[in-house]
C-alpha cells in the first residue's frame, strides 16, 4: 500500500487536475470529468436521455457552454468564462446583446461581504442567464454600454453518470456516492471525487467480503435517476457512504442516516470513537447531499455521509475561495484513512452462532491458548474469545460485542476467525 502522504499528494493532483472543467448536472464537462476519473479506475458510463421519466423528475435538457463574457466599449472582457468557470451562472441559456450598466446589474452576483470572492450559483429548472463576480470588480465598473455574451447551448441530450464496481464474495453490496456537477469548487466537491477513487482502488487490492459499487453522478437529479434505474437491485445495497467536503482542514464529520441505527452508522460511530479523531456525529436532516434520495422513506437505505467542515460551515463555501489551496492532501489522506478503517469493520463484522454452547469449550484442547502464548495482548485475545463465545447467538454481531466487552473491533474479529477456525462458531 503507498505511504499515505504519497496517496495524499496524488489525490491532491487530481483534484487540481479536475478544478478547471466547467461541470453542470449534465453536459461535456461532467463527461470529461468521468473521462479522467476511467484513467484511475475503470468507469461504465451511463447516458440517460433527456426527457426520461426517474421517480417523480425528468430528466433536463443537456447544457453545454463554449465562451462567455462582458466587454467593456473597448473590448475588455471585464467577465471571462474563460478564467474561471465560476462566472458564468450555471445552465445559462445564450445571450448576445449590448446594454447599459444599469440593465446588466439584474443580472450580476456578487458576494458583498466577500468582495474579492466570486460565488458560485446555478438556475437549472428556470430559464435565465446571469454573471458571477467579485464584487470588488463590479464596484470597479464605469457606467456605460457593456457586450454580453453567452455562447451555450439548452437542448435536448442526455444525463451522464459513471460507476466502477470492486466485487465481493457476495452480491450484497456497499454503495459510495460523490456528486460530479459542481464547476470550480475544489473542496466541494472534487475532494470526494478524488476520495472515492483513491478508496476503489485501495479496494480492489483486497478481496472483500461485499461489492462496493461507486456512483459519480450529478447531485440529486443523478441519484435520483440511479435509484430509478437500478430499483430491481435496491434490495442488494445494505450500506452506504456519501461523500462531500472530503478535503477541508476541519474535523470529521459524520452525519448519520435516516434510520439512525444502520450498521454504517454504528460502524462511524466505532471507528471515529476509537480513533480519538476529533469528530462530529450528527443527526440526520433531508437536506444535504444525496444521502437525502438514498434515505428517502421508500428506500431507507442506510446510508450515511462523512465530510469533513458540513456544508455550507465554511465561508468558503460555494464561492472561489474553495480552490485546490483550500484543500490538503493531509486531510484527503485522513478522510480517505477513515474510510478504508470503517469499511474494514463493515467487510468483518458477522453474527455467529456457538456451535458449544452449553458451558464454556475446552479452549486448551482445540491449542487456542497456546496460540496466544507470548503475545503482548494475551489477556485481550482471550477475553475476546470468551466474549465471542458468550455472545455468538446470531442476534449479537461482532462490531456489537466489541461495544459491550469495551475491546477492539480488530480484537474481537480476530478472535472470531480463531473460534470459526476450530469449528466452534459459524456464520
């Protein structure tokens, strides 16, 4: 496995790499970003026509974009998609006309109590067009006749999402969601771009126990056509991770699923505990990131979503200022550590039955005793034993015994492994 400083440099790289491409919910830009993303782990790319009938939504009409700007009346583009792909309100529909100042002013977004940062927003359902900008820059603007142009297209396409899938020993899968239709925004989120692939591949080095199917896809309309188009394999997905805000320094972030009691959320709450990360568990609330679909009451799914800083509890957020500056391979590396220790737990954590369960089994006879001779840790593994033994009566799953004997997931499974071994216990 890379050093994880070496595994952080290189998501970093990624992120860096992605920042520029103007993403939408559909369009080139989140197809080239999927194009990049196949160059790290092989993607099945999905287009899903416009028009399209998922749940209660339909698919848009696709929107692309080539140049966009404001020219002052010397040709000065005081405006340039072409710098930034945060100056453009998202799914523009064209524009090509000259007017005052004071007509173009409606159609300008700034962020006043930032005034050299320029926000980021979006007007997908509703027909509109519009500018973002420092506000700094906007104050600096004379009055008079301005260009504006918009050179993009609103019509009829498709709907882009990618999946990689690491088998498992079993079709019972894992799903781990990120949204790929944000434009410049590097924390938000191209760290859980670069998280999620840097996971898969650290997952296909192993051979886990379930599938972990990775969805990129555009924020809820993307989740919301993939719950549509896979509901005869819903029944498959028993755990889930959304992630977002993957890269930020602040502390990790777990916000649990609809059900509050999931596995997963129960797995978080474990591996961040005994970490001794400084953390935040919080409650679930329908509004957020795709966890919000995957919960949603029809499905239920346990899914939950790990972030670092949440949304929108940065000044940052959304605006220029989430630049790949903002984010560290430190803390990529942190939340993507994280990960792989909560899903190590999840891939282990079984219920068993104890095939001897009246009275304690002679441990000595079956050498598991002797097995645990010299280790520093005897005393642990064989309280782990014994705790495995007690409370295998398949209603107890080993991630539960851990938490009432107050030892080590790892402990605990190891000793399970010992105990299934010399056909004591079975799944």
């Amino acid at each position: 496995m890379a050093p994880m400083t070496s595994t952080g440099e290189e998501m970093h790289a990624l992120v860096e790499r992605l920042y520029p491409l103007c993403r939408s919910i559909t369009g080139d830009g989140v197809r080239a970003t999927l194009d990049i993303v196949g160059e790290y782990v092989p993607l099945q790319v999905h287009e899903v026509p416009t028009g399209t009938q998922v749940l209660d939504w339909t698919v848009p009409q696709e929107w692309n974009i080539r140049d966009a700007y404001v020219a002052d009346s010397t040709g000065r583009r005081v405006v340039d998609f072409a710098a930034s792909s945060l100056h453009v309100l998202g799914y523009s529909v064209p524009v090509s006309e000259t007017m005052p100042l004071s007509e173009l002013r409606a159609h300008l977004h700034t962020l006043p109590d930032h005034p050299t940062w320029v926000p980021y927003r979006t007007s997908y359902y509703k027909p509109e067009w519009g500018f973002c900008l420092a506000q700094e820059a906007l104050d600096a603007l004379p009055d008079g006749e301005y260009e504006v142009r918009i050179d993009s297209t609103l019509a009829d396409g498709h709907l882009t999402y990618g999946e990689h899938v690491v088998p498992g020993q079993v079709a019972d899968a894992v799903i781990v969601s990120c949204h790929v239709c944000h434009p410049s925004l590097a924390n938000d989120n191209l760290a859980g771009i670069a998280v999620a692939t840097f996971l898969a591949r650290a997952l296909a080095e192993q051979t886990p126990y379930y599938t972990y199917r990775f969805i990129y896809a555009p924020g809820t309309i993307g989740a919301i056509t993939w719950l549509a188009r896979n509901a005869e394999r819903i029944d498959q997905v028993k755990h889930g991770l959304v992630l977002a805000c993957a890269g930020d320094r602040g502390q990790l972030t777990y916000k649990q699923s609809r059900r509050g009691d999931a596995e997963i959320d129960r797995v978080m709450r474990h591996v961040l505990a005994a970490s001794e990360r400084p953390h935040s568990i919080n409650e679930f609330t329908p509004y957020g990131y795709d966890e919000r679909q995957y919960c949603s009451p029809g499905f239920d799914l346990g899914v939950g979503s790990l972030s670092r800083t949440p949304y929108a509890g940065y000044p940052e957020y959304h605006t220029s200022a989430d630049n790949p500056d903002f984010v560290s391979p430190e803390a990529m590396a942190d939340t993507l550590a994280v990960c792989r220790e909560a899903f190590a737990v999840l891939d282990r954590n079984r219920r068993y039955v104890n095939l001897s369960p009246y009275g304690e089994p002679q441990l000595g006879r079956r050498g598991l005793y002797d097995a645990l001779g010299g280790r520093s840790d005897t005393k642990q593994a064989q309280m782990a034993m014994l705790w495995v033994l007690s409370l295998s009566d398949g209603e107890h799953s080993l991630l539960d015994i851990a938490g009432r004997a107050g030892l080590p997931f790892d402990a605990v499974a190891t000793a399970a492994d010992a105990l299934r071994g010399a056909e004591l216990i079975k799944a």
